[in-house]
C-alpha cells in the first residue's frame, strides 16, 4: 500500500497521471476490474508487485479526491500491520 501511495503522490508531482473520463459512470467494482493489469504485462515483477500495480490503478480511477484516496490507504495499511481482519465494518449482535 505504500507502494501505491508513492506512485501515486510522484504522478500526481510529476503530472504524469492519465485522465478518469473513462471511469466517470462506472461503480467501484467494474473500476477494479478493468484496471487489472494482464498476467504478463510486467513480465519481470513479483505476484506482490502486481498487485501492487492493480491497487495504484484503482486506487487512482475510483477514488478521485487526493487526500480522501491517501487517508483510506493509510487507515488500510495501518488495519493490516495490526494484524486486524481485512474487513473494516463489523456487524454488531
């Protein structure tokens, strides 16, 4: 997740992020799947590394407020190195 982050925070400094348009109508879950990277696409990254491309991708394309999209990286990274559930809402009863 801080691999995303810093990817994200240098192409926004660099202004070398490419447009949304395409994301505009689309929900959450159609944004993640289409901003999977191929099998082999990056033929010399780790599975780690991959994944990592994928969560920059859609990171970017559904979350389009800057601060918002880096404060809910941060919260899931902080939820992992604690070693807490992957899921953030838990149901109460």
């Amino acid at each position: 997740m801080n691999e995303a982050r810093r990817e994200l925070f240098q192409g926004e400094c660099a202004g070398e992020l490419p447009q949304r348009e395409w994301a505009k109508d689309l929900t959450v879950q159609e944004i993640i799947l289409r901003s999977r990277p191929r099998e082999l696409e990056i033929d010399d990254v780790s599975g780690i590394a991959w994944y990592a491309i994928w969560l920059t991708r859609w990171a970017y394309f559904s979350l389009s407020d800057t601060v918002v999209r880096d404060r809910a990286l941060g919260l899931a990274l902080n939820i992992q190195t604690a070693g807490e559930s992957t899921t953030v809402f838990k149901r109460k009863g």
